[in-house]
C-alpha cells in the first residue's frame, strides 16, 4: 500500500499543506516517526470531496479579470518588498566584510564610534527581522485567500513564501555573526584597558591611588 507525506499529498489534491493538514486531523490519520502517513484510499476520500464542494457557478470573465489583477498587483508588491529585503541583506554583509573572527584569528581595536555602529546595525536587524516574521503571516493568510479564490496563484504565494523563510535564515546567521562580534570587541576593550593601566601604573605614569597622572 503506498503511503504519502503531506507535501506529497498537497501535489496530488493541489490543495496548500495546511488544508491536507486539517484534513489528517479531521481522519486521524496514523503517524510514524512524527510524520503523517497518508493512504490512497485517503487521497481518494478527499478528492472526492474537494470536487462535491467546488462551486457550481463560474464567475464571469470581467469578475474573473479583476481578481487576477488584483492578485498580480499585491504579488508584485510583495516582490519587490522582498527585493529590498534582499538588497539590505546584501548591504549589511559587505558592511561585516572582514569582521568576521575565527579561532586563531585576531581583531583590531574599533573606536568608540566604530563600536555604536555596530550597536546600531544590531538593532536593525532585530526590527527587520520583525518585519520579516509580519510578512510571514500576512503570506499565511493571503496563501489561505488564495487557495479559495484560484488554485493557480497559491503557487506563486508559496514560490514567495519559501523566498521569505530564505531571507529569515539568512537575517539570523548575520544577527549572530553581529553579536558574537560585539562580546569579542566587547572583551578585547577589556583586555586593552587592562593593559595599558597595568602599563602605565609600572612606568609611574599614572597614580594608582588617585588615578591621575604623575607630574
């Protein structure tokens, strides 16, 4: 008997992952290894009744254009919303160019201001990083609208979902590439500090006990 995981079955029904989902749950489909085992008869069952509730009455050419421009307007919309994505990805790692530290490696001292740069990239990275999660779930709901409306459009939904998981995978290997850089640039301030009290206390530069220097 042939078994089918979700994904596959998704492609068999052209239904979205989360409707084939819903239905395994609905059937109490078995799992094995956390993963649905879906049967023929299953496939059959539910094509079946996709087909008994697919609408009776087709919606006229002139409706039919409007909602096709529609769709192709927010598609491009989230297209170039990603490109930017993508572009500020890109800036950010030429910007990280040369800063990324290794074991064996060392890193030069950065200036204060170097330093509140870095802080500030941080930062924006986590807000886009938000912004990336938001267009996830507005790429949730309208991939459920979608479905409904035309079957055709929730692969070019899914093709764009799958570009945003991309730039969320890579947003997160920079952001911890930031962090580890700012504790390193963090302890090695430390260390030159150190140093240089230690210095300039045994060269009697400096007074130990009132931390001026010595005229």
């Amino acid at each position: 008997m042939q078994t089918y995981s979700v994904k596959e079955a998704s492609k068999e029904l052209s239904i979205s992952i989360r409707a084939v989902q819903k239905r395994c749950l609905k059937y109490n489909v078995r799992k094995k290894s956390n993963q649905y085992l879906i049967t023929d008869e299953h496939i059959k069952t539910w094509y079946a009744e996709i087909q008994s509730n697919e609408p009776t009455n087709e919606p006229t050419n002139e409706l039919a254009n409007q909602q096709t421009n529609q769709l192709d307007l927010q598609v491009q919309s989230l297209q170039i919303e990603n490109e930017n994505l993508k572009q500020q990805v890109d800036d950010l790692k030429n910007e990280l160019l040369g800063y990324d530290v290794k074991e064996g490696e060392r890193i030069e001292v950065f200036t204060d201001a170097e330093y509140e740069v870095l802080e500030e990239r941080l930062i924006e990275w986590q807000t886009l990083q938000k912004e990336i999660e938001h267009k996830e779930e507005v790429f949730s709901l309208k991939e459920h609208h979608f479905n409904t409306e035309n079957k055709s459009l929730s692969k070019t939904l899914k093709h764009y979902k799958n570009q945003f998981e991309y730039q969320k995978k890579q947003s997160t290997k920079i952001l911890d590439m930031h962090q580890t850089l700012i504790d390193t640039i963090q302890k090695q301030s430390t260390i030159t500090i150190q140093r240089n009290t230690i210095e300039a206390i045994e060269k009697n530069i400096v007074n130990p006990d009132t931390w001026k220097p010595n005229k």
